[in-house]
C-alpha cells in the first residue's frame, strides 16, 4: 500500500495489539535441539515452570510441544504445535515445526502464516541438507530468519566457520548479535558484541561484566589471549545488524547458546521482541489485506483432529490476518459462502487449550469444527477474497491401503476423507472406479497413518504398491482441453480431495510421454490449495 493511501486511512483501534504479536516459527535439522529449544522459550516466556526432558523415562518424556503417541515414543515431532505466550509486553505465537523431512509438507503450510523464523544450527555440524530445504521455503517469502547455533557447550566447529557456511550454504548475510566465549567444555558463555557485556553459562540473567577487561578473572589465563583475539576479530571484521536487510530476509542475526542448559536463550527471546517484525500485510486474490484493518480477515492453514481422544474433536488451526476475532461473532467462510459460528475460539499451548475470548492479526487460534473447515480456507467478515499462497505438494510413495476387515471398508473411506482433510495424507480416487490411493511424501507418513487409523478409528491396516509412483496436477487454458484430456486419459487419472483431475504414472517415461502428447496441458506438482478452493 502506498504512503498517501496509508495517510488516507483512519487510525486503527487495533494497531497498538498488532505491534504487540510476533509470529514465529521454528526450523531445523532433526536432532539440532528444535524441541528442547521450544521449551526453554515457553519456560522463559512464563509459560510453564519446568521444561521437560525429551530423552526423559516414562511420562516425564512427553514433551509440550509434542502430544502425539508416536512423537511420544520416537522423541522427534511431526506434526506442527501451536503455543502462544507473553514476554515482555509482546505476544508470542510459536509455531513448532516438524524436523523430520517426511513430514515437510505441514512444515511448508505452517511456514505460510508465519511472520519470522528462528533457525537452530548444531554447532557441530553446521548448515545440514534439512535446514537447507526449509531456509529455501523462507526465502520463496521473504520471511526474516534469526539464526540460534546451539550445543555450543559440546564439541563445536569454529564459530567464524560456522558464520562462513551459512554465508556460502544459504547466500544470506550474517551479523552476530552474540560471540561465544570458548566452546565445548571450555564454553564459559557469550559476549554482546554491540555492548560489550558478558553473560556466563553458570552466572543465572545477571552480566558478570562488561568489556574486553572485563575477561581477565572470568576466562582462564592460558585461554584468555586466545578469546580476547576472537573477540577482537568479530567485533572489528563482521558485519554489523542492519534492520532493514534482516526485514527484507537478506541478512540473519546469530547468536549462539545452549537450550539443554538455558543459556543464549532470553537472549533470543530478546532479540525476536526487539527484532522481529510485527504481522505483516498479506495477498489475496482481490487486494492485498493490511494487519490494522477494523474487518476481521483469516485462514486456515492446517486441520486436526482428535487432539482430545474423549471429545473426537476436530481443530482448524487459523491465522488471523486483520482485525479482531471475537468469540461468539459469525464469519463468513468464503469457499462455500456460509457464515459460521465462531462459538469456542482456543487459545493453544501444545495439547492443553483456553477459550479465545478476543484474537488480534498474527495470533493462531484454533476453531473447533465437525468438518466445515478445510486446509486453505479464507474467514472474513463479509468480504469475498480468498488468502493465496498455501501449497500441496505431489507425493513421493503411492499405496493402496489394505483393510484386514473388510466389513469396516465404509468406515475406512470416512477416516480416509478426515484425515487427508487433516493434511495427513492425500488421497486420490481414480476414476475407473477402482480402490483408492493414498500418497504421502515420505514413509514416516506411513506410520502416522497406520497408527492413527488404529487408535482413532479402530481400523487395522496394511499397505500394498501400486502400479504408480507419480502423481501430477492436470490444468488446462480450457474446459475443452480439459474435457479432451480426461476423456483419452481416463484409465490413468484420479480426482484428489478437492475434485481436481490427477494424472496418476507408473515411471518417469510415461509422465514424459504425457507431457509431449499432450502440449496444451499442464503438468503440476505444486497445487495452491487456496486457489483451487
């Protein structure tokens, strides 16, 4: 929006609490420290008094953040958890996102109502292929990154190193906010480079100083020349933060700590309170919607079911984009022109819940709904605009699931519908009429599926191959062309959730094939879920 039509513009009641909200959400590697980092953040932000411990025995292991009986059990997180916080007069939406690869597509949809992100690099092991996949997500909008190197207290590269791999990895600037004073068991804790105060590992929030003096008495004397000359060399070399690059997502402020042991973490805290920007203006297909707008506008970026196994319930997880959602106010949901009750808003912290009485642009509350809600959906207040941007991937493993008792075929088809409505799986029909198909992008999915349709839904299953292994989106410029295609094709294609043609291959060569014989049309393996909604 230009100047002159923002000095047009009344003042907006809501902009004081749109300042307020920083969105966030959190990506790495497998095994870089992402959950326990998420609680230690929930810890220093007030949220729960005692983080728990991810490799813990028993109950103790079940993490916040991590609900599911399969994260539970393999420690790793693969659904995305929604937790809202406050730290110093700012409201926190953290969103946790899943690490592990198979799991990427709801890692790519949480990303789309995210406002910023905290990149968490084991110190270690540097920049890995995951976080690389995700940073290229990031930078497809823009989202500004702020980078935590974590484990600094194991065996660490050289933190120059480090800088120069993200620098040359991710073509992203670097600016350090915090330098690490030694490392592994040598790790003493960091010093601000902009102030120059130092904060130790065992010394609690408190400075124990400030300066390069301040190191004589707090580092060892045979080590002391050596980190004085590192502290030297940062400060003096590297680049130093410029907003307005970090914004723009061309430049990351790092800092580095430990998350097992609490240290580095207000200080990220910290930097995403001072930094971090505020919600931001999003596309729609009519206009672009400002955060500060009195009409309340949102979407849905992700479904979920039975979170509460005694309540069956089912969860729309919903970003707002402007305005004000209030509880108990009816909206528009502009896929089907209905407008809903919005009778029980939530608040969310990993599994435990409250009621949302009143929701500002860039929080994430939860609708509950019997299936009225769908992955991409747009709430408004009366106006006709649907949110662009939240993608579906074509999957990488097609199966037919096989169902041990066939008697339960009805209700498989139900499970099926709610859980690829969820995100969890897609599902294609084919239109030959024969069984279904499921496609998930890795095997894990698998797993997910199995489990949830066993202890959901009382149905146990198997799952057998397919004679394809690629699906493809089938666009056309006309209906005609369309029409045309599917008519010649129809033994080979399946409709998705959404009644979208699928052209379903059993090689490479075939879907090549396709694509020569058939130059008019277009073959995707990205959909846009809002557009096609």
């Amino acid at each position: 929006m230009t100047d002159a039509a923002l000095s047009l513009r009344p003042a907006s009641p809501y902009a004081h609490e749109v300042e307020r909200r920083r969105t966030f959400a959190i990506i790495s590697h497998p095994d870089a420290g992402k959950t326990t980092l998420t609680e230690k953040l929930l810890m220093f932000g007030g949220a729960i008094q005692l983080a728990g411990q991810v490799k813990a025995k028993g109950e103790r292991r079940r993490t916040r953040s991590d609900w599911m009986a399969i994260e539970r059990e393999r420690g790793i997180s693969v659904v995305t958890s929604v937790m809202t916080f406050e730290y110093r007069n700012c409201v926190f939406n953290l969103l946790d996102t899943p690490g592990h690869e198979d799991f990427s597509e709801d890692t790519y949809r949480t990303l789309t109502a995210v406002d910023s992100a905290v990149m968490v690099i084991d110190a270690a092991k540097g920049i890995e292929e995951r976080t690389k996949k995700l940073f290229e997500v990031c930078r497809l909008r823009d989202i500004p990154i702020v980078t935590f190197v974590n484990k600094m207290d194991r065996e660490s590269r050289d933190p120059f190193e480090i800088l120069d791999e993200i620098e040359q990895t991710l073509a992203l600037d670097v600016a350090p906010l915090t330098w690490p004073i030694g490392g592994g068991r040598d790790f003493a804790g960091t010093f601000e480079l902009k102030s120059g105060r130092i904060r130790l590992v065992d010394g609690g929030d408190d400075f124990a100083g400030e300066g390069l003096g301040a190191l004589k008495g707090l580092v060892s004397e045979h080590r002391l020349a050596t980190v004085t000359e590192e502290l030297e060399l940062a400060q003096g070399a590297l680049k130093a933060f410029d907003l307005t690059s970090f914004r723009e997502g061309h430049l990351t402020p790092v800092l580095f700590g430990s998350a097992l042991r609490n240290f580095g973490v207000r200080d990220l805290l910290d930097a995403l309170a001072d930094l971090a920007p505020a919600p931001q203006g999003l596309d729609s297909d009519k206009r672009p919607v400002e955060p500060d707008e009195p009409r309340m506008t949102a979407f849905v970026f992700k479904v979920q079911a039975n979170m509460d196994p005694n309540h069956r319930d089912r969860i729309a997880f919903v970003r707002i984009c402007s305005g004000k959602l209030t509880r108990g106010m009816k909206v528009k949901q502009t896929r089907t022109q209905k407008m809903i009750g919005v009778h029980a808003p939530q608040f969310f912290f990993a599994q435990d819940r409250a009621l949302a009485e009143e929701a500002y642009a860039g929080d994430v509350v939860g609708i509950p709904n019997h299936g009225a809600l769908r992955i991409g959906d747009t709430l408004t207040e009366g106006e006709d605009i649907s949110f662009l941007g939240v993608p579906s991937f074509a999957p990488e493993i097609l199966r037919r699931v096989r169902l041990e008792d066939a008697m339960k075929a009805k209700k498989l088809k139900s499970a099926l519908q709610e859980l690829a409505e969820e995100g969890v799986v897609q599902v294609f029909r084919p239109l030959d009429g024969s069984p279904a198909l499921v496609g998930v992008v890795g095997a894990l999915q698998l797993d997910v599926l199995t489990g949830r349709l066993l202890a959901e839904y009382g149905l146990e299953v198997g799952f057998e191959q397919s004679q394809y292994s690629i699906a493809r989106w089938v666009t056309a410029p006309t209906k005609q062309a369309l029409d045309e295609f599917v008519a010649a094709n129809r033994s080979g294609l399946a409709e998705d959730l959404d009644g979208d043609p699928v052209l379903l291959a059993g090689s490479a060569f075939q879907m090549s094939r396709a694509k020569d014989r058939w130059e008019k049309i277009e073959f995707t393996d990205v959909k846009d879920v809002r557009k096609a909604a």
